[in-house]
C-alpha cells in the first residue's frame, strides 16, 4: 500500500508537514514537485487552447473552491 505525506525539502533534508506512518523501515520514493508557471509551449499547448480549457473547466471552480471539499484532498 502507499501513503503519500506531503513535506518540504530544504536545505539538504524533507520536512514533513504531517507525521509518517509508525514503522520502524521502510522504503520511501520521493517525487520533486515543480512550482511556478506551467510553461504551455513545453506541453505543447497553444495559448488558444489554454484558454479553451480555461473556459470548458471554468463551470467546476465553484464547487472546486468551496471549503468543505479539503475533504476528498486526504483520499
């Protein structure tokens, strides 16, 4: 089974922002997130297309924002 725990990695180790698991070892894959802007040309997106999507997905926001679905965030 897997059990993904968010943290930080900073200088040289990661910083857990919620305790593991209780085990005394086991094997750990770490995955480096990007942050910033999604650079489009490099998904090959056009800025028209990104836009279009922008606008089909733009009718879910409302139910994506709202404070109680943090919920299905721990799934």
């Amino acid at each position: 089974m897997l059990i993904s725990i968010e943290g930080i990695f900073r200088n040289g180790n990661v910083e857990f922002l919620e305790p593991p698991p209780q085990t005394n070892e086991t094997r750990v894959l770490v995955t480096f997130l990007t942050s910033g802007p999604v650079q489009l040309s490099e998904k090959n997106i056009s800025e028209s297309q990104a836009a279009d999507l922008r606008g089909r997905l733009r009718s879910f926001a409302e139910d994506w924002d709202r404070p109680d679905m943090d919920v299905y965030d721990a799934l």
